[in-house]
C-alpha cells in the first residue's frame, strides 16, 4: 500500500529536522501539511465509526502478515514482566514522527474550546476540564476514534493489536472505547489513582486491556503516568476495587440504573490519594510500600499496555509543555454486556447478557488468524 504524499512529506520532513506543528500549537497555526479538523479525505463519511478497518488515507500503512508480523510480538520476557507487575511498555516506538504530528494536532483540535472542532456531536463524553473547581486542568474525552482519521487508524496498529491478543491469552482482540488525556503547560491536573475495570464492570467476564500511547515524552515533573506493580491482583468480592471517588460511584450507580444515559457523568476526582486513604486495606498498603509506584518515562511515540485492574494514576504537568496521550481500550472477543441499556452515549442500546459483537462500534482490531499464536508468548494473569 502506497504511503499518501502528505504522510510522506511529514516523514522526510521529521527526517530532515524542518518544523512541523509544535507541541500545543491550535487548529489557526497548524502546519498545512496536517490534516485539519474534520478533514474527509478520499471521501470517507463523517463518522469513522462507518469505517471498519484501517481507512484508505494509509495513515497506518499496509497490514503485516507472517513472519513481519511476528516480529512485532512482545517477547516472552515482556509477557512475564506483565504477568508480573500487571503492566509492561513497547522497547521501540509504535508511531512514527508524522503520524506523531498529526495526532497531537488532532488532540489540541479536540481540545480547543475557543474553536470547537467540528465533529464533538460524535464523543461519548466531552471534559474539557475534568479538574473543574481547583487551579488546575485535565482535558479528556471518549469516541473521537470516530471524529479524525489519525485517532480512527490507530485502533488497528499492528505493533499494538498483536500484543494486546498477546496479553489477552491470545484472543482476538476487540474495540472497546478509546480515551485523550491532555494536561496543559504549567496547571495540568493530577489523574487519581484507580483501576480501569472499576468503571468498566458493566461489562464483563473481566477480559480487558488499556494501551496508554504518549504523543510527548513523559517525566515527573510532566506528569508521567505510574503504576503500582502487582495491584492487578487486588480484588474486592471478586471484582474490582471501588472507584476512589464517592461522586463518580454515585454517578455512575445512577447512569446504570437508567440505561446509561448519565454514562458521561462518571468521571475522576482531583483527590490523588483518595484510593490509598478511603479504600485500600492494610495488606495492600503494605504491598504499595514494599513495591511503591513506578513509572515507564514512556518517550513520545511509545506505548504501555496495562491489566484492567492495575492501580495507576499520574500527577499534575508542571512543565512548560503540554503532556498528552491517547488510550486503547479493548476486551476480548466474547465479552458481554453486563446492563442493559446503552453501554456510552451514542451507543445503540444492549440486552443484559448480550455478546458485544458489534462490528460498528466494537469492532474485531486483531484477528488471531493472522499469525501463528503458538509462536508467541501469551501472558496467563
């Protein structure tokens, strides 16, 4: 498959050193070798959910079959870190310097509340700042896969979906929703503490997996996303720990109950700790003191795959520069509805019981036929 000029012309550019959209720059100073917000190109429909598959723009290039594919699986040793620690990073990068550039643009598009982007009646939910009542500001929204063709082809990146069968016992692998994190510059907010199945088990037997994919470098003082080795084994009555924020329990309790139509309304809390100090028992303070929260410094471009009920959390941006990521969540095929109603907004409604098989919004991103899964290590956690 043919690489598109304009993905080309971004590469040699990177190549070359010559500027491209900076980090933070907006939708006015975009370079005009970016895509814009809303862009169609080859005639694709308006909302990418109607795509399914890579589009025909050739943002992620041709899909790897073989031996080229193999090459791409996690190594056993990966495999065991994750088993491990409930969470293990990518050793090379899984974007490339132009496709890097037009996702942070897509991301501050999304993230511009002066000029709102064009396609905000797709998301599922929309924050423009989740840290609402402190000094501080954390961007964050779900279903803009269906809003930019950077943001859509992403969720079929070979050097992601193969290890997330991997990590999913060798299942095939499906979409389950995506999710943008931005902190600005200077006042970028702290993301608690929590385990994703938290707000997740409404869906179910647990079969799920988060890519977190940093679009800049990470460190302390940006913000860095931590984990907590070994958390992904804390349970509470069998299922995940409660969410640290009695709000967000509160709404969320309330958007199940009817038919998930207030789904958007659970959200994070400011209160970084609130999970150590209101919810954890004394074993697994202990656990957290001898194994303390760690980070990957995931690099721009790199990504960090995570059991779904790894404790993680990430304090605020104090840098002179935007932290940003985007994030992969999938479950494997067989995964069921656990509520009926509409699992997100905009999502058609589902049967409690019923398969998510849904190729429009869930759909199949690895095919386990396409390798041979015998030659791969699979993790067993």
């Amino acid at each position: 498959q043919a690489q598109p000029f304009w993905l080309k012309l971004l590469e040699i550019k990177a190549e070359l050193g010559l500027s491209m959209s900076p980090p933070g720059s907006r939708a006015r100073s975009r370079s005009p070798d970016l895509l814009p917000p809303g862009a169609r190109p080859s005639g694709l429909p308006r909302d990418l959910a109607e795509v399914v598959g890579p589009t025909s723009t050739g943002f992620v290039g041709a899909r790897l079959s073989g031996e080229a594919l193999e090459r791409l699986a996690l190594t056993p040793e990966q495999v065991e870190i994750f088993n491990r620690d409930g969470f293990v990073g990518t050793e090379e990068p899984v974007l490339s310097e132009a496709q890097l550039a037009q996702l942070r643009a897509d991301v501050d598009a999304l993230a511009d509340q002066e000029r709102p982007h064009p396609n905000l009646d797709l998301l599922h939910e929309l924050h423009y700042n989740e840290a609402k009542g402190s000094d501080t500001v954390l961007f964050h929204c779900l279903g803009h896969w269906r809003c930019a063709v950077s943001l859509h082809d992403i969720l079929y990146l070979d050097a992601v979906t193969l290890p997330a069968s991997q990590l999913l016992q060798g299942r095939p692998v499906r979409f389950w929703h995506d999710q943008c994190f931005s902190k600005p510059d200077g006042h970028g907010a702290v993301v608690q503490w929590h385990q994703d199945y938290s707000y997740w088990d409404r869906t179910g037997p647990m079969a799920h997996l988060t890519v977190h994919i940093a679009l800049d470098d990470q460190t302390d003082e940006n913000g860095a996303l931590h984990w907590v080795p070994g958390s992904h084994r804390w349970t509470r009555n069998g299922g995940p720990l409660p969410q640290a924020a009695q709000i967000a329990r509160e709404k969320m309790k309330t958007a199940k109950a009817t038919g998930g139509e207030a789904m958007e309304a659970a959200s994070f809390s400011t209160d970084m700790d609130a999970l150590y100090n209101n919810v954890l028992n004394d074993e697994e303070r202990k656990q957290w003191a001898e194994q303390p929260p760690r980070s990957l410094y995931l690099k721009a471009g790199h990504a960090a795959f995570h059991h779904a009920l790894t404790v993680h959390g990430s304090w605020g941006n104090k840098s002179a520069k935007p932290r940003r990521a985007v994030v992969l969540n999938f479950f494997a095929h067989g995964t069921r509805s656990y509520m009926a109603g509409s699992l997100m907004k905009g999502l058609p409604s589902v049967k409690n019981g019923q398969v998510l098989d849904d190729g429009v919004f869930h759909p199949v991103v690895f095919d386990t036929t396409r390798v041979d899964m015998s030659k791969v290590a699979v993790a067993t956690v």
